[in-house]
C-alpha cells in the first residue's frame, strides 16, 4: 500500500522535519534486485548484531557481488543506513495507514512494527547513522509522522483536545518509549512474559481514554 502524501505535505508533527518539499517516488524493489537484497541483509544484521557489524564489503561477499557493488546504490555506511532508515519510516507510515482506527489501533500498529522490524527501527532515530537532510528520509518522516498525527486527533480525552501539540509528543512518547524498553530488554520480568500488544492497549487507554 502507496500512502498518498500530498495531504500531508506542509503539516507533519513528529519528528521536526518540514514536509513542505515534494516527495520523491519511493523507489519500487523487484525480486533479485541488489538493493532489496542489500537493505534486507543489513536490517537483519543490525537486528541482531546492532549497526557497528554493519559493512558494505561483508553485504557484498552475503550478496555474492563485487565489493564495489553495494557502493554504487549507498555510496558508504552512512548512505546505506539512511536508506534502511527511510525504507523503515514508509514501513511505518504504510503499517500506521492500514491500522486507521483510533489512537489505540495507531498504538498497537506502532509498537508492532518496531518489535518485527528491529534493524529498520534501530536506525531511524539514531541521527549519527544516517545524513538527516536526505529527501527521501525527510519524506518517509513526513509520511509517518502525518499518519501517527492523525491517530492522535481521534482522542476524545479533554487534556487532549485542548493541548493537540503536548497530546501528539506525550502519544510518540508511549508507544516510541516502550519499543524501546521493549527491544532493550528493560521491560519487567513480569511484564516481558505478556503479549507487548495488550500490554500496549493497556497503557494507551490508561493514559488517553480514546
């Protein structure tokens, strides 16, 4: 699913980045194409190893390609980082876009993806991975950022509707906080033994009755 983001342009929230420049097509994957290929290696590797396992001429030798080969689609690490970063935010706005319902269906699609996809996540926040004036990553935070938005309008809490700025960044907060507690490890003993999706329902509700 294509999020269209014409509506969303000049009106993201999250994030800090001004979405007023046009997004650039996002680039379509085919079965056997070297960057899919490359992005979906480098994801699982820091998933499990974290970002520093990460290199261009060990995702060659996976790929069974030239050394030279990732280069000419990511350059270096840090090309490479923020391509997995920006497809990790069009991951996130699509998940976020299919889950439209009320805060709490924004909730649970949020924290659903961080916990699947913990290469992408593991880089979309961390600045020093990634060259954060990239257009294609400002527009996939756009996208994403307009779609966690909307979740939060659909808040009937009065503290809610009356400060929409502090409703929308304590939102982020819930679910970005506990994905991270959560893929640290730093969740409770009892805690981490529950389904991280009822767990989350329960938090959004407690804290926004929406």
């Amino acid at each position: 699913m294509r999020i269209n983001l014409a509506p969303y342009l000049g009106t993201v929230k999250f994030w800090g980045y001004d979405a007023t420049m046009s997004a650039p097509p996002r680039p379509q994957y085919h079965h056997g194409d070297l960057r899919a290929v490359i992005l979906a290696e480098a994801a699982r590797l820091v998933g499990d190893q974290g970002a520093d396992a990460v290199s261009l001429r060990q995702l060659a030798r996976k790929a069974g390609v030239s050394h030279a080969a990732p280069a000419h689609h990511f350059t270096d690490r840090r090309g490479l980082f923020t391509a997995l970063a920006a497809e990790g935010f069009w991951l996130l706005g699509e998940a976020l876009n299919a889950a439209r319902g009320d805060f709490a269906d924004a909730a649970l699609a949020y924290v659903r993806f961080a916990i699947e996809h913990p290469g992408h996540y593991a880089v979309m926040f961390d600045r020093s991975l990634v060259n954060p004036a990239n257009h294609e990553l400002t527009a996939a935070r756009a996208a994403a950022g307009a779609e966690l938005s909307r979740g939060v309008t659909t808040l009937v809490d009065p503290h809610a509707r009356a400060d929409p700025p502090g409703a929308e960044l304590a939102a982020w907060s819930l679910v970005h906080g506990f994905s991270m507690l959560w893929l640290n490890h730093a969740v409770p003993t009892d805690i981490a033994a529950t389904d991280p999706m009822a767990t989350v329902e329960r938090i959004a509700r407690i804290l926004f009755d929406g």
